[in-house]
C-alpha cells in the first residue's frame, strides 16, 4: 500500500523540489522508502511513498521501469493473484527481478496492454507510462478500495492518491465547486467524479484513464451485470458462497508483514475474522469502544477474540478523547467529509499500527449481503394505507411529526422510488437545503442528479437499491473513510468481502435469497450458524458511529467557538438567520457536518 503522485506539465515550469514536497505530504501513506523519476525532457515526473507488504528488499521500490526503460509503473495497493499471473508470464517468456506484484502489473502490461485490467483481481490505483509514446495509462480497480485524483487543464496533467498532492502544486485552479458543496450537504461526502474543486475530478472504481496527444481519454472496464441472475438454489448458493469468501480471505492472507483484522463486532467483521483465523493462527485482532456500555459494541468484538483465542487489543474512546482531533479531520479527507464515524476509525487503526501492517475488515458486507435496514422498510412503508391522508394533508406535518416521522411524511409523499429513496440517506433534504443556503447557489442543480445515473426502473427493487448504494455510498464514503483513515497511520486496509467475483455472484442472487424471512443477511447468518455465538449472528445492527445522542448537547455546549453563536459558515453560503433558529434542533450528524464545512472553510 503506498502513495502515487504524478505530473505531466507543458504550459509551465514544474521544479524537481516542487513535486518533492507534494508527494511528502503524502508520507504516511508509505514511509518505508521513497522513489522518484524524471523523464528526459523534465516534462514528467512520477513519485512513489512505499509502504513495504511484499519483497521487502530494496527491488521492490517505485517508480519501477521495464527491463527496456520504455514503460514506468507507479502503484498503490495489492494485487491477489499475482503469484498465478506471475507464472503465466514467466510460460510466455518473461522474466521477473523481483517477487512484487508491481513487477506482473508492469510486465503483465507489456503483453496484454489495457486488458491487463480483466486480469487483475485486487485493489488497485496505478500509472504505467510509456516513455516512447509519452502516453499514460491510469486505473483504478472494481469496487474503489484505492483512491484517484487527477486535474487536466491547459496541456497540464496531474494524478495523486490524495487531493493534497495536487493542490499544492503552483498553477492549479483551485475554484470551488458550490455544486459539489449542496451535494455534500446531502450526502455528507462529495461523489465521484467530482470533488471540491471544479477542476479536480475523481477516477470512478472500474475506470481507467489514457492520456496522449494532450487528450483525455476516459472509459469503463468493469460494472455489475444486475440482469445476470444465477440458477444456483439456495443450498448451492450457501456453498458457491461460503467458498468464495474463504477464497477471497485466503489470497488477501499474502503478507511478509505482521497482518491482522479489525473486529467492529458486527456479523461482517466477525465472519472475516473467524474465517481469517482457521486460516492463518496467528492472526491479531483490534477493537474500539465508547465509555457509554449502552453505545459500545467491545463485548461483541471480545467475545470474538476470546472464541477464536487471538491476541487481541483494544481502546475505549471517551466524549473528551474524540474531539481533541477536528482539524486532523480536515487535512486527513482534504476536502469536505461528515462521516463522523472517521473518527473511531482513525482510533482503531491507530492501535492497530502499534501491531500489525496490514489488516481485514468486513467493509462491503451490508451492501452484497443486504444489511442495510433500509432494504427491508422500503417496501413496507410503501404499503401504509395513510399515504392519501399525508399527501393532501401536507400542512399537518410540522404539528404532530417528529423527526423521523418527517423523513417518513417525505418518502410517502415522494413521487418515485427514487426520490423515497433519497429520504433513507441524504443528510439535509431537498426543501432543508433550499432554507439553509442563498438560492442563487441553485441555477440548474438537480438534488438528484447523482443518483439518477445509477437509478434503473426496470431493476428488482431490492437489487436497485443495494446497488445504487454500493457505487455510490460505498467508495465515497465508507472506503475513502477506511483509506485515508489506515494510511494516515500507515496501515493497509483489506477487505475480503469486496472481491469482485463475489460481489457479482451474490448480486445475481434473487432477492429472496438475500432476505429469507424478512430478516437481514439471511446467506451470511446460515453459512455461520454452529461457528459463531447466536448474540453475534441475530443482534441488532448498530454500526461504526459516535453515540450521538448521549454526546450531542456535550458537543454543543462544548462547541461555543465554532458555532459563533448560531452563525456557523463565514462564506455567506449559508442562511444565518436560518441557522440560528434550528442550530440546536438539528440531529449530531447534521451539526457535525455543518462543523466540518465550517473548519474546511476556514481551514
């Protein structure tokens, strides 16, 4: 796992110190070893932050070359079957210096060119230039485990791992984007391809880019096919999948350094724990907690570790201990992010590093397993017979619906799916964001845009939904929470459930298989009945959030300074009489996100 930085400049001067100091500000992403090439013209440099997995020797440091010097790879993350490739190569008459799995990508490119990507099983974000041609070839993989910045304009090109890597170079058009701010406003986090800045755009998972000739090139290479449907039955389907994880969990165990899992004491994180354990004895396990025992899961994650007999460590986090680090929050997601569970994610991949350099997590679990409550109340909150009274009665809300019941009143009086849809996710809705924020601020922005690109009618409905969640909420939010937040402390972060041969088969399964009885993760609960505890497979889901409701009015009152009595943003964004009426009134989430803004603003 590792650090990438690029630079292809034609309209300006670009100093060897210059690029230098962009890729150290993304050392923690890989402080084992450096590397640093130029091409002859000094036109374009490539940079690389090691962080040391696999052949620890020097002969695995980046940029790597081609035995020819005509290609160059810089790249980030693992791939998993490389050792099966590696052969496949060596048959062909090809010959490796290293045991790397950047040396098959770079080989594997010279023979198969692009379609290198259809072999590639893995997370991944990597650049090969061909010096010849002075061409790029940039990917990102299947799911978007691994992060891809980069900005063209005037003849310029750059690509980073992190938004910090560009934006500090001189000559970067650094507008901000207002549309991406409403949009974080609704989603708590700014969806790819965009990002703050109008300029800088994210690569999306199963991308790729091609850069020549002063033309950017961007195409798809991989999607889930939602009209493949399986003809398995449903026992054959426990095994296909039980197989397919513990495949996934074996070929993700490849390290030469100490690995191990960090264990939330959900179903996910546990299964990938369990079955990581039966496979590598050693294994070593994390957990985090809150003071508050009402609000702390640590009993579950314990109970875990205490089954499967690992050496485990732990951290209890306090009101007082999760806050002394916002401005962390800013530099470490660079641009505006709410997800306010980043924080125990930092803590527990903090503790983490003190043990291991590399870790599982059950990350993509709710997504290809149907954990999500939302699922299954969809359907149901369609069927109310009151819907005719609330839609010609709309003035009534405000009088007798409490907060939930607002969110409830909007998705039966919404007039599609999508739209009810939106009402389960989004942070500040459509008519709150329009109160919040000047109107000028509005001109051709449709709240929905985002998800319409993902949104088909004619897709079952359980499947739609799950799968607008996991190309959208997925990697913009829950994936870039987990990278930055590991790489910040130097760990790199896997997750099994994301390989993406069982994410497609589990997505061709009939929703029936996914909620047997109307409950959650019906395929997951049945392949781990008689291997973990009962309280871990049927407890109520909770995630990996701050308590809110114990530690909002602490926040608050604690939180003087930033809310400068009830005007919290400087930018003339937001409406100040607006917020100073319904600051307190807001949920934590919202008022965490309005925090985040703020700092972002001012940072």
């Amino acid at each position: 796992m590792c650090g990438i930085l690029g630079a292809s400049v034609n309209s300006f001067s670009l100093s060897k110190d210059e690029f230098l100091k962009s890729k150290k500000l993304m050392n923690h992403r890989g402080p084992d070893a450096t590397g640093f090439y130029q091409s002859k013209t000094k036109r374009v440099m490539l940079g690389h932050n090691r962080l040391s997995i696999l052949d620890l020797s020097k002969a695995g440091n980046q940029p790597m070359q081609s035995d020819d010097k005509r290609y160059i790879i810089t790249f980030n993350g693992e791939i998993y079957n490389f050792q099966k490739l590696r052969k496949e190569l060596i048959k062909k008459g090809y010959n490796f210096r290293t045991k790397t799995d950047t040396e098959v990508i770079l080989i594997g490119y010279q023979y198969w060119k692009e379609k290198i990507l259809f072999k590639l099983n893995g997370m991944f974000a990597f650049c090969i230039y061909d010096s010849l041609k002075n061409s790029f070839f940039i990917a990102r993989d299947h799911i978007g485990i691994k992060p891809l910045y980069y900005y063209f304009s005037n003849r310029d090109f750059f690509f980073s791992s992190e938004l910090k890597g560009i934006l500090n170079f001189k000559n970067i058009n650094k507008e901000i984007s207002y549309n991406s701010v409403l949009d974080y406003l609704s989603f708590g986090y700014i969806p790819a391809p965009n990002t703050v800045y109008k300029k800088v755009k994210k690569l999306k998972p199963g991308h790729f880019i091609i850069y020549e000739n002063n033309k950017l090139i961007k195409r798809k290479y991989w999607d889930v096919n939602l009209k493949n449907e399986t003809s398995f039955s449903y026992d054959e389907t426990l095994e296909k999948v039980n197989s397919l994880i513990k495949n996934s969990i074996k070929s993700q165990l490849i390290s030469d350094v100490p690995i191990g899992s960090l264990l939330s004491g959900g179903i996910d994180s546990s299964a990938v724990t369990y079955f990581g354990n039966k496979i590598n004895k050693n294994l070593i396990t994390c957990s985090i907690g809150f003071d508050d025992k009402k609000y702390s899961e640590i009993n579950y994650s314990r109970s875990i570790a205490n089954l499967i007999g690992s050496d485990h460590y732990e951290s209890i986090m306090s009101f007082e201990n999760s806050f002394e680090n916002i401005d962390d929050i800013i530099n470490i997601y660079d641009e505006p992010f709410a997800d306010s569970s980043a924080i125990p994610t930092l803590e527990v991949s903090r503790i983490a590093r003190k043990k291991m350099t590399v870790s599982l997590s059950g990350d993509g679990g709710d997504e290809i397993f149907n954990g999500y409550k939302r699922y299954l109340n969809f359907d149901k909150r369609k069927k109310y017979p009151f819907i005719t009274l609330f839609n010609f009665l709309p003035h009534l809300k405000n009088f007798f619906l409490n907060k939930k019941g607002e969110r409830l009143f909007r998705f039966l009086s919404a007039s599609n799916n999508l739209e009810r849809y939106m009402t389960y996710i989004d942070y500040f809705s459509p008519f709150e964001k329009r109160q919040m924020i000047n109107k000028d601020y509005f001109n051709n922005y449709d709240d929905y845009y985002f998800l319409k690109k993902y949104w088909n009618n004619d897709i079952e409905l359980n499947k739609q939904i799950r799968y607008i969640d996991f190309k959208t909420y997925l990697p913009d939010d829950i994936l870039t929470k987990v990278d930055r937040a590991s790489m910040y402390h130097s760990l790199e972060s896997r997750p099994p459930l994301l390989d993406y041969k069982l994410v497609e088969f589990c997505f061709s399964l009939p929703s029936d298989f996914h909620i047997k009885n109307h409950d959650f993760k019906s395929i997951l609960k049945d392949i781990l009945i008689q291997k973990l505890p009962e309280k871990i497979i049927n407890r109520s889901k909770k995630g990996f959030s701050l308590p809110w409701k114990v530690w909002k009015n602490k926040f608050l009152k604690d939180s003087k300074e930033l809310l400068f009595d009830g005007k919290l943003i400087n930018s003339n964004i937001l409406n100040e009489k607006y917020l100073k009426k319904n600051i307190y009134n807001l949920s934590g989430d919202k008022l965490w996100s309005l925090i985040i803004l703020e700092k972002w603003f001012n940072n």
